[in-house]
C-alpha cells in the first residue's frame, strides 16, 4: 500500500474511528441525562438527523462529485410522506419509515435520471429547479397543507420504546442513522464506492475504460435521495410535523455548507460538518439576533484554515516523495 | 471468416455546417497495425471517436467482427473489445499507477455495481494491474502517484491503461505525442511488441514512426479515406503525395 493516501483511499475511516463515534453517540444522551441537561438530548437528535442528509449528501457531492442543490427535495419527500401517513393520529414506524425512504429515493431515481444528463453548474441548476417545483407543489396543494404543512399528533410508533419521550426518539434515530451509516460505509469501500470516486476524478476515462457512468451516478443519487429522505422522515417525527420550510433552497444550502465545512469526501465530513454547524448556530443565536452574521464569519474562518474541510486536518502532511 | 476486424461504411458526421466525416470508408484487418494519417483538421480524432463510441455519427454503420455497433454505447463497445487511448493525457492523475490500472481492470471483470462487497482486499484486481504494469514497463512506478510521473512515463501508462481493457481491437490517437525521441522510439517497441496480440488503429503525425510500425496506412483528407495501402504503396502514390506527403515540412511544422 502506498505511504500516503490517494483519493481512493481517503474515503475510507478506520475501524476505530467508527467505533469511537458510535460509542460516544451512545452514551451521549445518558450523560446529558446525568447533567439534568434534558434540552441537549432533543439536539442531539437533530444533530444527527442532519448528520444522516449530510451523509446522505456527501455521497453524491463528495464521493462522486455531482453537486446537488435539491436535496432539500429529499428531506421533503420524506417528511411529507411520514405526515401524510400519520393524519390518522399515528403510523407504524416499519411502515411509515421504509415508506418515506421508497418514496424519496423514487424522486431522487426520476431527477436523477434527468438532471445526470448534464453536468457543472448545469447540474447544479437543474437540481435546484426540480427542488423548487417540489416547494411549490408542497405550497399550493391544500392535500398537504398548503404554506402551514401538516403537523402530527404523534411520533410514529414502535412496540416496546416510547418516542415521544427524548431519549427513546434520540436512541430510534441513532438507530436508524447507524444503519444508514454502515451502509454508506460499505458502499465507499465497495467496487462501486471504487468506481464513483474513480468518475468524479476523471469521467471521461472512467467511461473509455467501459464503466456505464450514467448508471452509476443515477444509482449513486437514488441511493443518497433515499438516504436524506430518511433524514426527512425523521425530521417530521421530531418536530412533530412539516412546512415548506423544509423543501426550500436554503435547506439545501445548509446540507452542502455542512458537506464542505466537515470535508466533502471524507465520510465522517457530514457528521463533523452538521454538528459544528448545529452548535455554533445554537450557541450564538442564543446570545444575539445576528447570529447569522457572526456564523458567516466563523464559517469563513473555518474553511480559509481548512479549505478542504476540517476532517482534512487530521491528514497528516504528506512526505516529499516525488519520482 | 471475415477477414476484416473493423469496417466503417459511409460514416457522416457534421458539426452545423462543418462536415468532419464525408462519407468515410475504412477496413481494417484483424492482426495488422493500421495507421491512420492525415493533415491537421482532416478528421481522424472524430472518426476515432466514432469508432469508440463518444460521438454518434449521422449516418453510416461501424462494423467490428461482423456485428453492427454503431448504437452501442461506448461500455458495451469496451466490453465488445474496442478500447482507446488518447492523444492528450488522461489518467487518474492522483491515484498511483497500480489504482489505474486496477480501475480498468476492475471494469473489465465487470461487478462494479456491487455495492457491499469491500473491494481493499482484492488481490485478483492488483494482479492484473502489475502484469499491465509489467508489459508497459511501469513496474518500478507501481505505486507511484501519476502525476509526479514524467510525461513519457504518463504516455506509456496512457497505452496500458487501453491495454488493461483486454482489447481486440485498440484505437491509438497520437501515442507519441509531446514525447522525445528516446521515449518515441520505447512506444514504437512497446507497440511493436504487442503486435499480434491484438488489432491496432494508430493515428500519428510522426512519419517516422508511421512507417516503421504500420501494415498498412489510410490516408484522410476533409473527412474521406482518399487511400489505403501498405507503406510502399502509400509512400508513391501521387495523391497521396499531393494531399498531404509533399508539404511534409509544413505538417511536420505543425505538429
């Protein structure tokens, strides 16, 4: 193997890395718990929600270099789906959860399937449309509630665990996230994982060596929607509820902000990026209204030190070897 | 049997009011190295890439053992044994020479849809990427990092990279280009020491190397095959020479 690693390579965490996460995630709760800091337990959970569409994110943004400003069309998707089901007071979660994941990752399959036909700021814009006719719909239809969304009686539910207590939701969504994090853990280290690294390195190569490129970027952006369509159906349940709010452009503005301030293509990137995102918008807006200001600046500040994101600091510096 | 590994029929191809592909015809024989020459703009990067698959032609059929693959998307094309190499360097710039290699061999095994099994452990994929490496001569470079290769050491991977597809038939556009006399004459050998092993299409604007490597030579001028030969029938004939060999010095200037 060589000494450093190369873009194939990065991608990829250690075994230690994955089991330090998840143990810190785990215990996360019970310590706040201990604290008496209740509050910490419900970000936590959102952290992670957002860490998962991050994720979700990173693997089409980073991993295979397509940047997609719709994801927030996802997130939608996903939400609006779980609501819908759970107008009737609550809804299984074995139903409703695989039901908002087919059903984002259907939308993702169809914009997929359209938007991969071009590439760059083509790519970028036509995501972004797509994303918008989603809000608009969302918006207008009296089916979905129109500009106040739909709101939820209830968490879904699950036998045996109680979500509408925190701590029980906290532990379904580091669940539900867990999984989806092992399976974007395997897929990176899979051939695939390989083969979409390989395309945002060079495309063209990658298609004269006879790789059905479009396939496999339509492949990788299913995948993701289905994956932030699950971030979406989690959203709902802890907010208890959706609004357009969540199918707007900002929302896939903040996912790709998040991507590249925690390291676009390294796969802790999304996790990192969300939950500092999270915390400095938490811990600034509660001492001033201009909080989106100074988080600009810091923002700034973050990604001058550390351009390509902060999981890229823990490179070591490459030795001098040249030929 | 067919003799004839590759046949272009008729290919058209325009670019608005530019014809680039007028009504070209071109056979090439299984086992031969076939050299397609040509002045600046007469369009053999566009035929070529309608022989691999990245332009569509506007009409016209493309022949490779027999079967029609004009509609064949360039991956199915690969699989079909028809690879390329380009004439400006494209490789995996900041991946070693073996992760290059192991790429194109991993396409060719096929299973690149598989999407849980880990692939760091594969030794089958390294193999084939060191016996490529091995036969272009890359095998003190193997994991090495692409781009703080020089540029003929890049040239030879850009051919094994092609070669790794396991081709039948290999479309070669310009492999000596940018490299020096020494590196030119090391392809030559590389090439030459491939022969039989697979079919060749070689596009080069290096006479020398044209005619000391080629079975037979087709001549494009404006997008047609004006002449096909072998090199001494090429080396006389006077519309050949009119076209394109009596400003030797001018294309050469050009190159």
């Amino acid at each position: 193997m060589p000494s450093t690693p190369t873009p194939l390579t990065q991608g990829l965490p250690s075994a230690w890395s994955a089991i330090g996460v998840a143990v810190a995630l785990a215990i996360y709760p019970l310590l706040m718990s201990v604290a008496g800091q209740d509050f910490y337990i419900g970000l936590g959970s959102r952290v992670l929600i957002l860490a998962l569409a991050a994720s979700a994110l990173n693997l089409v943004l980073g991993y295979g270099g397509m940047i997609s400003l719709g994801h927030a069309a996802f997130l939608g998707i996903g939400g609006y789906t779980v609501a819908l089901l759970a107008q009737g007071g609550s809804a299984p979660a074995w139903l409703a959860m695989p039901l908002a994941v087919i059903a984002a990752a259907a939308g993702a399959a169809l914009i997929g399937a359209v938007s991969l036909r071009t590439r760059g700021v083509y790519f970028i814009m036509i995501t972004l449309a797509f994303a918008q006719i989603f809000y608009y719909l969302a918006v207008s239809l009296r089916g979905l509630g129109g500009d106040d969304g739909l709101p939820m009686l209830a968490r879904v539910e699950l036998p045996g665990l109680s979500l509408g207590d925190d701590i029980g939701f906290y532990y379904f969504v580091l669940a539900l996230a867990g999984l989806a994090f092992m399976l974007l853990y395997r897929l990176a280290a899979s051939r695939f994982g390989r083969a979409l690294v390989a395309i945002r390195e060079n495309e063209q190569r990658m298609a004269a060596i006879g790789y059905p490129v479009y396939r496999l970027k339509l492949a990788a952006f299913t995948l993701s929607g289905g994956l932030a369509g699950l971030a979406g159906a989690l959203l709902a349940n802890l907010s208890l509820g959706v609004t357009p709010h969540l199918l707007t452009w900002h929302q896939s503005g903040i996912l790709i902000v998040m991507v590249i301030l925690g390291g676009s293509g390294y796969f802790w990137g999304g996790l990192t990026g969300a939950a500092i995102y999270m915390l400095l918008e938490e811990s600034i807006s509660t001492h001033t209204e201009h909080w989106n200001l100074w988080l600009g600046a810091l923002l700034l500040f973050i990604v001058l030190v550390a351009p390509e994101g902060i999981m890229s600091l823990r490179r070591k510096p490459a030795k001098a070897e040249r030929a | 049997m067919n003799p004839a590994l590759l046949q272009a029929q008729g290919l058209v191809k325009r670019f608005g009011g530019l014809l680039a592909t007028d009504h070209c015809n071109l056979e090439v024989a299984r086992g031969e190295i076939h050299a397609l020459i040509g002045p600046n703009g007469a369009g053999k990067t566009t035929l070529l890439a309608q022989l691999s698959g990245e332009l569509a032609p506007d009409s016209g059929r493309i022949l490779f053992d027999g079967k029609d693959i004009t509609r064949l998307p360039i991956h199915k094309r690969v699989a079909a044994g028809v690879a390329r190499s380009f004439q400006i360097t494209k490789l995996f710039e900041r991946l070693s020479v073996r992760e290059n290699l192991a790429l194109a061999v991993q396409a060719r095994s096929g299973h690149s849809f598989d999407l849980l099994g880990a692939v760091a452990d594969e030794a089958a994929l390294d193999q084939g990427a060191a016996e490529i490496a091995a036969r272009v001569g890359l095998g003190d470079v193997f994991e090495q990092v692409v781009a703080t290769l020089s540029h003929g050491r890049q040239r030879q991977l850009e051919l094994g990279m092609a070669l790794a597809c396991g081709p039948r038939l290999l479309l070669l556009d310009e492999p000596m280009a940018g490299t020096d006399p020494e590196e030119s004459r090391q392809m030559g050998k590389l090439i030459l020491s491939l022969r039989g092993h697979c079919t060749f299409i070689l596009v080069e604007h290096d006479m020398d190397a044209v005619f000391r490597l080629a079975d037979r030579v087709s001549v494009l001028v404006a997008g047609s095959v004006i002449a096909s030969g072998t090199v001494d029938e090429i080396r006389s004939d006077p519309q050949v020479i009119a076209a394109y060999l009596g400003d030797d010095h001018d294309a050469g200037a050009a190159a």
